[in-house]
C-alpha cells in the first residue's frame, strides 16, 4: 500500500525529509509528498486525511485516538520557541490587542493561550504574513514561527515576549513545536518502519547537509544561505532522531497543561 505524506516546505522538515523522498534511504513506499503551511497540514490531520503527516503538538493533542506520535522527525529544542512580536515603543496590552497567530491549531497559538489566557482579539494569518500585518499596523502584535525568527528585526519590529524561553523557565523542559504522525489503523508493524526511515533520513540529512541545501533553497520562505541553516540548526537536533525521555516528558507536559487549560 502506498502511504501518503505531508510536511513544511520550511527548511527543519524538507532537511529530515530529503533522503526518504528521494529513495535514500529504506522505507515503506510512499506517493509524492505534499508540501503545505503547517497550518493546513494541522486541519488535514483534523480531517484524517493524510496517512503520515507534520503538524504542530497543538493540533496533535486533538487527534492522538487516531494518530500515533512518533518519535522521529519531530521539532523540540532550547532557545526556538514562537516570539511575540509589535512594533517598537507601542504599549502592549493583551487583554485588549489584536494579535496575529499562525494558525488556530498551531503550537504558537497554544503557548500564546498558556501565557496570557486574557488574549481575546486573535487574527489567523499564514506565518509569513504576520510580520508585515504587524509593521503595518494591521495588527498590534503577532506571534511568529519558522525563519521569522531571524527576520524579524529587518522588518522594524521588537520581540515582546519569548513563548520558548517563558515554557523553559515555567518547565525546566524543551519546547514541542511540531511533530511526526501517523495512523493508528496503519499498525504498529508499518508505524515502525515509518519512524525508523524518518530517523535514517534524519542521520543522511546530516551526513551530507551540502547535497540536501538545494532541495531546501527550492522549497524556502527565506532564501539566504545563512538564514537556512541558522533554521536547521535551531530545529533539527537530537530530538529530531528520537523524542527520548526527556522529549516525552515535554510533549506530556504540554498537553497536560493544555488539557488544564480546556484546549484539549
């Protein structure tokens, strides 16, 4: 059986993905992949649509009776949460601002709901579209995700709040930002194969990061070399190979906190 696939066209995934898309490494056969916003992965899951899929934590919380966590090629990490971002020197008060989010279902929107439970005015906006809805007034403040990271300031804009570094203080825990998924009704069997070729394009990835630098550009928000593997760097990391312990106990935490707060 042909399974489908979906991920990011952001530079964290199509680095895990390159090797098993291009038949590298050893895995069960898959159809051509979709490359969609996370967002739109994160609905499709909703929908059960696709057999394999990213999508960010949030929205895994939502579907975990039909989708199985795995524990490869997933996005956890230190110092890479979503930024809350405004314009310099505007007073920011959340209970009455507009802000921006990437998506209902996404992480972001999660830890922005876990910060400060008094937002109320959220505006859904794709993740590039955030930043200029921000500079240009359209919009108070805006939490960003992806390579905005690194933009932001080129844009004219301050960072707020950091949601990454509030989960680390408030956690001792690295932050989960997206994950890898599949059918349960797949089985364990294939499950495990799954999980075992995303580790193995993981390793491949990383032992030949300059063959997989033009697949990523192909597929980049940002095309600058330097932004790009700061990207990878930041969100590719030992957890991306396996969740771990340490990993686990993140991902609970954060649905343990979410299910407190009524998102799940």
């Amino acid at each position: 059986m042909t399974l489908s696939l979906g991920f990011s066209p952001c530079p964290n995934d199509t680095f895990i993905f390159y090797a098993l898309v291009h038949g590298l490494v050893g895995a069960p056969a898959f159809a051509p992949p979709c490359l969609e916003d996370v967002e739109t992965l994160n609905e499709w899951a909703l929908a059960g649509r696709l057999d394999v899929t990213k999508l960010s934590f949030h929205a895994y919380g939502l579907v975990r009776d039909r989708y199985a966590l795995l524990a490869s090629g997933g996005a956890l990490g230190r110092g890479c949460g979503p930024l809350l971002v405004q314009r310099p020197g505007q007073p920011l008060d959340l209970g009455r601002a507009t802000v921006a989010i990437p998506g209902r279902y996404t992480t972001a929107a999660l830890l922005l709901r876990l910060y400060a439970p008094e937002v109320g005015g959220l505006r859904c906006l794709r993740f590039d579209q955030i930043m200029p809805a921000v500079a240009a007034g359209e919009v108070d403040a805006g939490v960003i995700i992806h390579e905005s990271r690194f933009t932001y300031q080129a844009h004219g804009l301050a960072a707020a709040v950091d949601l990454g570094a509030w989960w680390e203080e408030s956690t001792g825990l690295p932050i989960p930002l997206g994950c890898i998924a599949a059918r349960r009704e797949m089985g364990e069997a294939r499950i495990a194969e799954v999980e075992q070729a995303i580790r193995q394009s993981v390793d491949w990835a990383f032992a030949h990061p300059q063959d997989v630098l033009p697949w990523i550009r192909g597929h980049a928000q940002e095309l600058d070399d330097a932004v790009i593997a700061s990207h990878i760097e930041l969100y590719v990391n030992d957890f991306s190979r396996d969740l771990g312990e340490e990993g686990q106990r993140a991902v609970a935490a954060l649905l343990e906190r979410g299910r407190r707060a009524g998102v799940f």
